[in-house]
C-alpha cells in the first residue's frame, strides 16, 4: 500500500486536477525529437500558495532519493537542468515547444537578396526597404508577447503588448523572447530546488548530471530495453527462463506500448518505473508458474498448459508475478493485460479468499439480460489483491 499510494501521489501531481504542471506544447501536438509526454511548471503557478507547493514537491524527490521510492513524474529535462543549475540552450527549449523555436528562427533569419553591384546605393537601399516592407507585412501584426506553456499570454519585454514587431526591432525581440523561454519556469524550479535542498545536501545536487538526478528521483522507464533489464533481473520458480511459456511472456511484454508496460509494472510493484539502470536491485523479480491442481490430485502439473480463463496473480509487497502456462502468445497478451487494466487496486482482506478465485475461470457472458461479466467465478465482479497482492 505505501509503494502504491506514493504512485498515486506522483501521478496525481502530473494531472491538471493540481494548478501546478502542464504538459508540454511538443506534447500535446506529437511533434518533436521525443514524443514522452513530458510536462513542465506552470509559469502562472507563481503565489506564495504555489511556492510552498513546488518546494513540498522538491521534499518529495528528496524523500525518493533517501528512500529510494521512485516518483512517477515525467518532468522535461530542462527542468532536471534547472534543478543541477546546469546551462539550458535552444536545444532543450525546443524539445518543450518546438514551434516557438521555429518561430524564432524565421524572424532572426528573414532575409531578402539586397545584393547589387558597388556604389549603387539607391538601389541597395530600394531592396532593403523592400525587404523592411516584406517583413512588416508577414509579422507587422505580432507583439513583444508569446503564449507560454500553460496557454497564457505573457509579455516578453515591458509593456509588451503596446510594442509592435517590425523589421527594425525584430532582433530585439529574437533576443526578449528567447530569453523569456530560456527562463520560463525558473522562479518554479527554483523552489523545487529549495525543496529538494531541505532533504538532500545541495552539494550532492553540485556533483550530478541532470540525468543523473532524473534516474535517482524518477528511475528509469519502461521501454523494450528496460524490459531487457527486467528478465535480467527475473527468478523462477516452478518455470525456468527456457520454458516456452516463459519465452512468450517477454515477447509479450517487449511487444506492449510504453504506456502498458508501465502499467504492468504498476500491477506487479506498484510503481510504473524500475531502478536507476546500472544500479543494484534491492528486491528482485520473480515469477512462479500458476494453475489449479491437476484433476485427479497429485500436485500441480508443472508441465501442462493453463487453462486459458485463468489470469495471473501479483504480489505487489515482494515484486511477485503467478503466471499461468498460457498456450499461446495471444492468450498470454489478453489475459495479462485484461488483469493489469481492470485490477489497481490493493486490498488488506480476504487474502486466501482472493488467492483461491484467481483459480477459478473467467467468464465474459453477459448475465442478469445485459451488462458485461467482471472478474472471477460467475462474472460477479472485480477481485482486489489481498495483502499487497493483486489478483484478478
């Protein structure tokens, strides 16, 4: 239950329900070099209200590197920078709002063929002032303002809102709104920074990369290359990694989005990220073969294959997964998903009770003259985990 509800705090920190982060522009239109839905600090988030929350957020990354809990929070890395006080250039800007950095780029570079032969000044001077009136015309109706990345409008330089952008003052303002981006979040930041230096010595934040900090406080994700990470990682038991059912199981989950495999880990863990990569595990993965008893007694068979209603069995407390032998790879993709979407939630009761439904069949009929079948015997409902274990 701790690990899960230091999830849900994380998660909840990164959704608008809070007034204090937004996802980034990039985000929100699937463009640029990485399409991770990063988010940042909202700029507006300024009251002393908000100041007390962005330094409670920095105790809670402080806490997570002492404690090695890991937070769940996507923050750009041009924040991680702010935090190390490492330099930010337009490279890290433009992986937040790559559009504005285009838009800076077409002002500063605007140009018109004002070359002519030597000593013929008036007409040198006729092309830059048809250049001048080019310009005019494309950005004549801008102002020293830009809309932030929380959708605000804010003014570049003071009173902004008054100063029309023209062919005269246009490197001026290349130089205000690149410095306003440059600089977004940084009184934000600066208090998460004064948080974080309330529980961990600033003179650790002096000697760590911005991605250094990341993987301390946020770990690392869940890629198809952190699921390489994870099987080696992995002990069996009642299975071995050779086993065919075994083999389908890493198939599957390296064939999952990002997205389901974090989820995935949120079933099996509660949290969505693994360990720093490179550093040692504290708890290790395991797997356990899962299924009723053989008909007739005698123990489980280790080697017949699940029957394919039955669905996997998590202990989140000691990173545990029961996996039936399903026969197939689709089987295996449908029914470990099916228990990871629809099962987030731990329950302290019934452990035996729960452990023993996870045996019994699925049943997806619908029943009573409508509404679909839930989790267990009969379709009556969803089963919780028992005692930091989730079972469906």
């Amino acid at each position: 239950p701790y690990r899960d509800s230091i999830e849900s705090l994380s998660r909840e920190l990164m959704s608008p329900l809070l007034p204090l982060f937004v996802e980034t522009p990039n985000s929100l239109r699937k463009i640029g070099r990485d399409l991770t839905p990063w988010h940042v600090p909202r700029r507006a988030a300024n009251t002393p209200s908000h100041n007390s929350m962005f330094r409670f957020v920095g105790r809670l990354m402080g806490m997570g590197m002492r404690t090695c809990n890991l937070l769940s929070i996507n923050l750009s890395p041009i924040v991680w920078k702010g935090l190390v006080r490492e330099e930010v250039d337009e490279l890290d800007v433009a992986d937040v709002d790559e559009v504005v950095c285009r838009h800076i780029a077409a002002v500063r570079d605007f140009a018109v063929d004002t070359t002519c032969r030597a000593g013929d000044e008036k007409k040198r001077s006729d092309r830059e002032a048809e250049a001048a009136d080019i310009f005019n015309k494309e950005f004549g109706n801008l102002r020293f303002t830009t809309v932030g990345c929380d959708n605000v409008e804010y003014e570049v330089v003071s009173d902004g809102k008054e100063l029309k952008l023209s062919w005269a003052n246009r490197m001026r303002y290349v130089t205000f709104l690149r410095r306003f981006k440059l600089t977004e979040y940084e009184q934000q930041v600066s208090e998460m920074r004064t948080g974080l230096c309330e529980v961990v010595p600033g003179k650790i934040l002096s000697i760590l990369t911005w991605a250094e900090l990341r993987a301390r406080v946020a770990g690392a994700g869940a890629t198809a290359e952190d699921m390489e990470i994870l099987a080696k990682n992995t002990d069996y038991h009642g299975c071995s990694a050779s086993d065919p059912f075994i083999k389908r199981f890493w198939t599957m989950l390296r064939s999952l989005t990002d997205e389901q495999r974090s989820d995935f880990l949120k079933f099996v863990w509660g949290r969505s990220r693994l360990p720093p990569r490179g550093e040692p595990w504290r708890q290790r993965f395991s797997i356990h073969a899962h299924g009723p008893p053989r008909a007739g007694g005698g123990g489980a068979d280790a080697g017949a294959e699940a029957n394919p209603t039955l669905l996997p069995v998590a202990h989140t407390c000691i990173f545990k997964l029961c996996l039936p032998r399903y026969a197939t790879l689709s089987i295996m993709r449908d029914k470990v998903l099916l228990a990871v979407q629809n099962c987030m939630s731990v329950d302290i009761d019934g452990e035996q009770a729960n452990e023993g439904a996870a045996l019994l069949p699925w049943e997806d009929d619908e029943h009573d003259g409508g509404g679909g079948g839930g989790f267990g015997a009969g379709g009556d409902g969803p089963l919780v985990a028992a005692d930091d274990e989730r079972v469906t």
